[in-house]
C-alpha cells in the first residue's frame, strides 16, 4: 500500500515589546504590531523573545495505491 501523510509544524514565538510614551492600552498594541512589521517606531523595542518546541501532529492521510 502506497500512503501520503501530510505533518503539520507549527512553531509559535512569543515576543515582549516595551512601548514608551502612550495614554492607552490599544494605542501601546498597535505601536507593537507596527513595530513587529518592521515600520519605524522609537518608541518601542524588543525587550524579549521566547521560542517554544514546535508542535508536530498529522494532518492527513491519502491512500495513493492499493
């Protein structure tokens, strides 16, 4: 029997900005995503990023012959 497994790998990485100079929590987020797309931001920059183990699990199966 011929079999087609398809994996999936997901990698998550949290990463901490430190904002500076903001009067609300949504406006400190949205400085943090513009940051995190590579726009300029001085007020904000990458205090800490933390990798976490991938986590692996199948996707699919596809019998291609009997």
């Amino acid at each position: 029997m011929k079999v087609k497994v398809v994996i999936q790998e997901v990698q998550i990485t949290e990463k901490t900005y430190e904002i500076d100079g903001v009067n609300s929590l949504e406006a400190a987020g949205k400085c943090a995503m513009r940051a995190r797309h590579n726009q300029f931001q001085p007020n904000a920059w990458l205090a800490r990023t933390v990798p976490y183990p991938p986590t692996v699990s199948i996707k699919s199966y596809e019998v291609m012959e009997c």
